[in-house]
C-alpha cells in the first residue's frame, strides 16, 4: 500500500500545474497494476482522468474530464467546514443543521467559472425544514453564497 501512495504523490509532483493544487477526487487500483485517479486542476479549472503505473508512478494516459466530476467525500467535508467558519452560518451548525447533497454546480453570478462549486443544503435536525442552499467555492475556500428564502 505505501507504493500506491506514493504514486499519488509522483503524480501529484508531475501535474502539469505547479502553480496551484490538484486534487484527487476518487482513486481506483485496477487489477493490471495501474491506478485511474478523477483529479480537478483548481489553477487551472480542469479536471481529467489520469491512468498511472502503480510501480512506477509514470503517467501511461491523461484524458481531460468532459464535464464536471461528482463531488468527493472529502470535498463535501471541507465546505462543511467552510461553512462552520461562516459568520452568517455557523450558528446554524451549532444548532443542529444537518448538510445534505454535495452537487458540483455553476458558480453564482459574478464568480469565477472556473472554479470548483459544490452545493449545500442545510435542514433542520430533525430534516423537516430546508434552512439555507450555500453554494461553496472549493477553490477559494469560501461561502459564494447562501439564501434562505424560498419559492
């Protein structure tokens, strides 16, 4: 297992851009001794999927992502935790909300296209009561926005 790591961090090290991270959203170890990773390219924009030797970490194939991959375990975490840092939100969580779906969407209105935007919703404790629809930037780390009036 600590080679299948380490291919993830030579891969890592041979992104095509050094200016920015690029995360792995999923990983798969396939039977012939290569891994298919989903990696979002946040400088970038992009996503693509990426076959690499498990032995070697050489990259055999990198294909760019037509749409917008599922969200990940960790990305639905991290806007969670941008939400629970919210001033105007946290308060929410302190009481009890409940955060539900983790849809890639379009970013708001006068936000960058490019990157990366999971969707959020906020239910009472008991998931009665829809609360709040955040829209969190995952590349900026941060609330692009949230409303708790609906129609």
């Amino acid at each position: 297992m600590a080679g299948f790591a380490a291919v993830l961090i030579v891969a890592l090290a041979g992104s095509s851009r050094a200016d920015g991270p690029v995360e792995i959203l999923r990983q798969v170890r396939v039977p012939d001794h290569t891994i298919i990773a989903i990696r979002f390219d946040h400088a970038s924009g992009t996503a693509s999927r990426v076959v690499m030797d498990e032995a070697s970490g050489k990259v055999l194939h990198e294909h760019t992502y037509a749409g917008r991959p599922q969200s990940s375990s960790q990305e639905f975490q991290d806007a969670v935790c941008i939400i629970g840092s919210h001033s105007g939100l946290r308060s929410l969580i302190a009481a009890g909300a409940v955060a539900e779906g983790g849809f890639i969407v379009d970013g708001p209105s006068g936000h960058p296209a490019s990157h990366r935007y999971i969707q959020i919703r906020l239910l009472s404790p008991d998931r009665q009561h829809l609360l709040q629809v955040a829209l969190i930037d995952l590349t900026a780390r941060m609330v692009a926005s949230a409303r708790s009036s609906f129609e």
